[in-house]
C-alpha cells in the first residue's frame, strides 16, 4: 500500500510518499481501507515541529488525525460484523505512528464510527477534531450540560469567532442543531456567505460593521458562549459583549500572553476554559462523539460550498501540498482524496 511518512520534524519536505506492507489489527483493532483524509492545523504543526531536525516519537510517523474508509478486516475481540462498515475516523495519530494519510490503517474499533449511508466520504473525514473541538466549546458552561442534542441549548445565543473555519462551521451547526442561537463573526463578504449558509442566524462582518454594537443588537443582553479562535485580538471585543456568568471556550492560539480586564469580567463572573481536544476527559470525548454521530445522523453537519464549508482535494502524493494549504489558511476543508 501508498503511506505518507517522515523521519523527522520540519518543513513539507521531510514528507515521503512510500510504498509498504498493509498493517495487522491487534486486539481490539479494525483495519480501514481508508478512502480520504482530513487535514487540520495540528497535523502541519505536529509535522512541522518546534525546529526541524526534532527527533520523533516513533522511527517513522504517517500524519492526519482524521479521516473516512471502509473496514475491511478485524483483530481479536472485535466483532466480525463490522467488516463492510463505513466509518469516519477521529484522532489516528495521536500518540500514534499511523495517522490516515495512507490506504490502509489499523487502529482502535472506538476510533472507527459508523459512517451513514447518505454521508460522504468527504462528510466522514471533516468531522474529528473540528466537530469534537466545537463540541467541548459548547458544552463547558454548566447550563449546557456534558452533552447536546436537539433542544438542549435553548435559550442560549452562542458568537461564534471565525464562523467560516472548520471549527467555526461545525460549532454553528450543532448549537442550531441543539437549538441556540449563532451569531458568527467573519472577515469578508465570501466568509459572510459562507457563515449564513452554515446556517448561523446572524453573521457579523468585523471589517465593515461595528462588531460590538451588531452583537448587542442581536444579543442585548451579551451571549452565553463564546467559541473563540484569536482571543488576543478579539479580548476587546469579548469583554463588550459578554452576558451574565457567560463562558469563553479558547480552542486556538494567537499569542502566548493576553491581558484580560479583572473588574469587567468579575462583573458579569465570566469564566475562560482553555480546550485541547486530544486532552479532554474520556468520559467528554465519548459523549462528543456520540453526539457529532446522533447530529450526523439527523442531517445537521453538512461540507461543500453550499454548506459553508468549500472543500479541497488533493492527491495522496500531494500531502505537502495539502499541508501548505492548512498551514497558509485556506477557507473550507483540506481534504486528501485515495482516489486521485
């Protein structure tokens, strides 16, 4: 089979394209015949390490947490039945040498979700990290519970900070699938199409409005959650629109250091909660997972431009080129197509 490897941290160069025997599932595995593999940022930033040259945890790594395939073989423990099975895959390579960007890969069965018939493979392998990064983000405030479902944020008015990024895409469509209403901010007048069709109830264009003044227009009494990607630069803004005893999920970084008013935010008694998805608590990732799979189920998570979230696709062979495009921002999903 076709594997993407590197030997040690760096730029894209370090990435090979090599041939190499198919993995064998070991107690408690599947094997996947992968057909694509999402990108996300952490992947070129685990690649790409603090310097180049770092030595690896492992001889050889294949990157890319996510992904979508068929399962195609079992190991022991595993029930046979799932053999033929569509599934989308969350976090194949952390802590791991085996990430997706390879035809073949052998990881655990409570890695492996079932993938609906209607759901394509494109569908399949956005979701991870960013569905389960959005899905932390709205479940922190201790009104919303451990977990979502249709309704259970009613009630609540969600910002979302960078509504046309993965993470911001599916964070708007499962508080309106849980019942919230989403206010999204973007940058220009394609992420504004692009928010509105994620389904968001109001889209903010922070370069051309007041983005303060239009939230409180919308939300006059602040906003219960915000999902922020920059909270360096929006810490102004956050604080001009935060509600009563509201949250701000951090799940990004734009700086090491950031100054927050201590009075202002004792006065509405916000709380910051940090969010590293691969860090979170067993029993919250399993609760994320099995709602992005009921959402799924329901229709409520959508990719492709008419759904907010523009696709790209690359060959296996392209993975640097996928890659660059992540790390050079590129609005919608990176995606690496086995196919091509």
């Amino acid at each position: 089979m076709r594997a993407v490897i590197y030997r040690q941290s760096g730029e894209t160069d370090v990435l090979e394209l090599v041939d190499r025997g198919e993995p064998i599932p070991g107690a408690g595995e599947v094997l996947i015949r992968v057909e694509v593999s999402g990108v996300n940022p952490t992947d070129w930033k685990s690649r790409k390490g603090a310097r180049s040259g770092e030595p690896l945890a492992f001889k050889e790594m294949v990157p890319n947490q996510d992904g979508a395939g068929t399962i195609v073989g079992v190991g022991k423990g595993v029930d046979p039945a799932r053999i033929g099975q569509r599934v989308w895959i969350w976090e194949a390579a952390y802590q791991r040498a085996g990430g997706t960007a390879q035809e073949m890969i052998a990881l655990s069965e409570s890695q492996a979700v079932p993938l609906p018939d209607f759901a394509s493979w494109d569908l399949g392998a956005s979701l991870g990290i960013p569905a389960l990064t959005a899905h932390r983000c709205l479940t922190v405030h201790e009104r919303s519970g451990s977990g979502l479902q249709p309704g259970s944020m009613k009630g609540f008015t969600v910002l979302v900070m960078g509504g046309a990024g993965a993470v911001g895409h599916a964070a708007i469509e499962l508080a309106n699938w849980a019942g919230a209403e989403v206010i999204a901010t973007v940058s220009s007048r394609e992420k504004e199409i692009l928010a509105n069709a994620s389904g968001a109830h109001y889209v903010v264009n922070y370069k051309r409005q007041n983005p303060a003044k239009e939230i409180r227009s919308f939300a006059p009494k602040g906003v219960d959650i915000v999902v922020e990607v920059a909270p360096k630069a929006n810490v102004t803004l956050t604080q001009a629109i935060l509600g009563q005893d509201s949250v701000v999920a951090v799940y990004a970084s734009d700086g090491d250091l950031m100054s927050i008013p201590i009075r202002p935010s004792m006065g509405v008694n916000v709380r910051y909660q940090f969010v590293m998805v691969y860090t979170v608590p067993k029993e919250a990732k399993s609760r994320a997972v099995s709602d992005v799979q009921a959402a799924l189920a329901d229709g409520a998570l959508r990719v492709g431009e008419e759904a907010g979230l523009p696709l790209h696709h690359f060959a296996l062979g392209q993975t640097a080129e996928a890659h660059l495009a992540v790390e050079s921002h590129a609005v919608g999903k990176v995606l690496i197509d086995m196919r091509r």
